[in-house]
C-alpha cells in the first residue's frame, strides 16, 4: 500500500508539472538590430529585448529571434516560416520593424511605406491565423540633432506600423514616439550615454543601444505593457523599475 501511495504521488507531480509546462507561454520577439542579442559578441553594444525576460514571471519564457538588419521585406521574404515553427497557439509575438526598411541603401531590406505595409499586414496576418497573439511596435527614435536640435529621423515608416496595428486590430507599442518624447528631455551629450554611434566614419550615424540605453528602453516598452493590460501577458510582468 505503501508503494502504491508512492507511485500515485509520483503520477500526480508528473501530471502536475506537465501542466504547468503546458501552461507556459512564449514571448517571441522579431525585429532588427535594436532588439537582437548582441553583448555577446559586440563590445558596449546592447539589444534591449537582451533585458526582457527579468520583467516576467516563470509563465512567460520570453524568447528573443531578432536580426541584425531585419525589416519587413526580409522577414517577410527569409525567416518567416521558421519563426513561426516556433510559435504555439495563444503565444504572444512582440514585431518591431521600420528602422532598416526605411534605408534606401539597403537593397535587402528597404521597402517603400506602400510596400512596408503589405509585408506588415501579411505577416500579421500569418501569425493570427495560427491564432498568435501580435504586438505591433514601431521603430525606435534615434538621437538625430542638428545644432543641438532633436530631429526625426524615421519619417513616415512609424506610421505604417501604426496602420497595420489598426488594420489587423493588434496591440501596438508606440515606441517610436515613447523615445522620441523620452529624447526631447535629453540634449545630445546626455542622449549618447544610452545609444552607440557604431559607425562614426560614416555620413549616416548609425546608432545602436549601450547597456543603459537597452534597460531604459527595455522599461519603456515593458512599462507600456503594463499599461494597456494585455490579457495573458501584462499579469505576468513583475518588475518594473
């Protein structure tokens, strides 16, 4: 009898842990370079979603997939599939595209705003039908100042996330006027504490994110979750600083 007890007690953790894995649900991030993991083989260069599963409990496994130099026209056209082999249904994924499909020097990956928005509608359109659960972010604002003054510098590709959130009735996490607002209250000097110009020989500063810069922005668009109360996501988060 004894032994019996032991075995039922053995099937019940069993089935309790399988539950409970089963309940697991996955945070999947895609975008371009401001997101993707970097520290590791970058020096002073950081993507914030690197700091993203901190703000989570053990309910969300938050997975980063994103690329250096990604856009809506090269996920579209390259990894799509793959990435969503690694979805389930009821997961969440978390897009931000528009900083490379905006430059025209890059052949690979610029769109024009037209084009952007059908790859973005199609995307989307590929992660609800395996019933996905999609966030829409727009790019990040960059620390563009001419005569110590702010400027934009993404144009109109922010507001073709903006449309295609609406469109395709998802989440959007406007992080592309969070920063910029964030920016503003920053001059240039104080802004380069959290962005990295990776390329100074360049005409076009190219600015990637340092440790600070991603846990700042990491807390932006957390915060930003919590705000709009995510059902399924914005319960889970727990840390914010």
């Amino acid at each position: 009898f004894a032994n019996m007890k032991k075995v039922l007690l053995g099937i019940f953790i069993a089935l309790g842990m399988s539950m409970m894995c089963s309940a697991q649900k996955s945070l999947i991030l895609i975008g371009d370079g401001t997101m993707a993991p970097h520290s590791l083989a970058t020096t002073g260069v950081y993507g914030w979603a690197e700091a993203m599963q901190q703000y989570f409990t053990d309910s969300i496994s938050v997975r980063n997939l994103a690329l250096t130099g990604e856009s809506a026209l090269t996920l579209y056209n390259g990894r799509l599939e793959e990435v969503l082999e690694e979805c389930q249904p009821q997961d969440f994924v978390l897009i931000q595209l528009g900083q490379n499909d905006l430059r025209d020097e890059y052949e690979t990956a610029y769109s024009s705003t037209e084009d952007m928005l059908k790859y973005m509608m199609a995307i989307v359109a590929k992660f609800q039908a395996k019933d996905v659960n999609v966030i829409l972010s727009t790019p990040l604002a960059q620390p563009f100042y001419k005569a110590g003054e702010l400027k934009d510098r993404m144009g109109s590709y922010p507001e073709v996330v903006r449309r295609a959130a609406l469109a395709k009735n998802v989440a959007l996490v406007d992080m592309e006027a969070i920063t910029y607002e964030w920016l503003q209250t920053l001059d240039e000097e104080a802004a380069h504490v959290y962005y990295k110009n990776i390329s100074p020989e360049s005409e076009r500063k190219e600015y990637l994110l340092t440790k600070a810069g991603a846990e700042k922005i990491c807390n932006l668009l957390v915060n930003n979750l919590k705000e709009q109360t995510i059902a399924g996501l914005a319960e889970h988060i727990r840390i914010l600083y």
